[in-house]
C-alpha cells in the first residue's frame, strides 16, 4: 500500500445461534440462516469477486483480505436464497487462516462437507459459491517482487 | 379453476386434516390444486411420519400436485432431512417457476 491506511475488514458479530449456546459447536444451515455473520460490505477487500447465476438471478460477492499470501478476512454479500447464504457464510469461515492458493482451487464438494445438512435439491449452489471464491482468490494482488539486479548470478 | 394453497398461519393443520385432504380424497373439493407451499412451523407437517402430511404426500402423487416447503422455515427448524420423500424446499421464485406450467387461476392463504 502507498500512503494508504489498509482498511480493516468488518468485525464478526457474535453468534447467537443454537451451535454457541449449547456448545454443539458446528453450525448447521439453520444456524447460518439466523445469523449470516460472515455477511458484510466487501468493497474495502483487497480481492473481491462476483459469481452469478443468471438463470435464478442469483449473485453472491466475496471480499477477501489478505495477509502475507493468507486470507486473514472474509465477508460476502448474497441475493437471499437461504442456502445461498448459508454456503456463503460456512465458506468465508472456512477461507479465514488458509493460504490463498488453497482458496483459489477450492472445489463444492470442500463446502458441501461443510454443510452435510444441505439437501440434495439445493446442493448446486456450492458451486456458485465455490466459483466466487475462487475468482476473488484469483484477484489477490501479487506482492510486487524487488527487480533482479543486472549482472546478478 | 385452478387454484394454489400458502400456509402461513397455525390454523393450517385444522383447515388440511378437516377439510381439504378428505375432500381431495373424496374427490369433490370443487377445484384443482396445483400446489401448496407451506411457511414457519407448518413445514412440521411435511415432516415423514406425520399423519397429516403422509396423507397429503399420497394425495400429491395421485393429483400430481405440487408440495414444497418454505427453505428457511425448514432450515431454521433443523428438519430438511425428515421431509417426506420428494418433497422440495425452496422459496418464492422456486415455487412460481414450479406453478408456472399450470396456470393458476387463484392463490389462496391460508
């Protein structure tokens, strides 16, 4: 960055769901339903890319920010299909601490085994989610690397 | 007349066990039901082993009507792997591109 401040990706609201409460720990699709905390504004990320499907209108937008070649942060925004918003969500949680070549080869089957809940009719939307996740990753801007000196072995 | 159910109030499961399903099955319910969607808790209906809801589910496949449940309602309440067998989930645009081939005459809520 040059001589910009970095902007910080929204904070997380705390969950108030069902998983949290009563210990159980993983988020079903219900959980993710009441409480969509990884959807936020993306325009401050560093990477952020759209995936859509024309056919139902639908349009899911993931921001990623990254640190150091890791996706520190992700939010998302989405048209409301509930289990579009679901996947969203389980997937911008998933994203947060990995390395962002994993991000940008993630395939459905890695975000439907995140939510195995989702019936069989609705599992195509990992793939619109899995899609938009991948071409933000692929938007991550390269470090910019010290040119090699001339005469250098 | 063609017409569609929602079920979006608590008096659903009186309205369905006392007086629609019998007439369906009877046969002289006086229209045809093209489809019926079901919001909040009377997705409990369309939950396998409910009595009300097997009936319906048998009634569904002879007519060739359409059940669907309400995705959020059904997700909320944790229950989108106990529906009864071939019964969708989805929401608004998924239920009119459903009906759309029949034609609806009327949307009645119930």
């Amino acid at each position: 960055m040059t001589g910009q401040t970095r902007r910080r990706p929204p904070p997380l609201p705390p969950c108030t769901s069902a998983c949290c409460a009563t210990g159980a720990g993983r988020r079903t699709v219900g959980d993710r339903v009441r409480t969509t905390r990884w959807s936020a504004p993306t325009g401050d990320a560093d990477a952020c890319a759209e995936g859509t499907r024309p056919d139902e209108r639908l349009v899911l937008r993931v921001g990623l920010w990254v640190e150091g070649g890791t996706v520190a942060a992700a939010r998302f925004r989405a048209t409301t299909c509930a289990t579009l918003l679901a996947l969203a969500d389980a997937a911008c949680e998933w994203a947060e601490g990995r390395p962002v070549a994993e991000v940008a080869a993630v395939a459905p089957p890695v975000l439907l085994a995140l939510l195995p809940d989702v019936p069989e009719g609705r599992r195509d939307r990992a793939s619109l989610v899995a899609a938009a996740l991948r071409a933000a990753a692929s938007c991550v801007p390269r470090p910019i690397q010290p040119p090699e000196q001339e005469g250098a072995p | 007349m063609k017409v569609a159910y929602i079920f979006a109030t608590p008096n659903a499961s009186y309205i369905l066990n006392r007086m629609i399903i019998p007439q369906l099955e009877e046969d002289r319910h006086g229209v045809e039901v093209a489809g019926m969607f079901f919001f909040v808790d009377n997705n409990f209906l369309l939950m396998r082993g409910n009595p009300i809801g097997e009936r319906l589910a048998a009634v569904a496949r002879k007519k060739g009507m359409l059940l669907m449940g309400c995705d959020q309602c059904v997700y909320e309440r944790n229950i989108a792997d106990r529906l009864l067998e071939g019964v969708p989930i989805g929401c608004f645009p998924d239920l009119y591109k459903a009906l759309a081939p029949a034609n609806v005459d009327q949307v009645i809520t119930l």
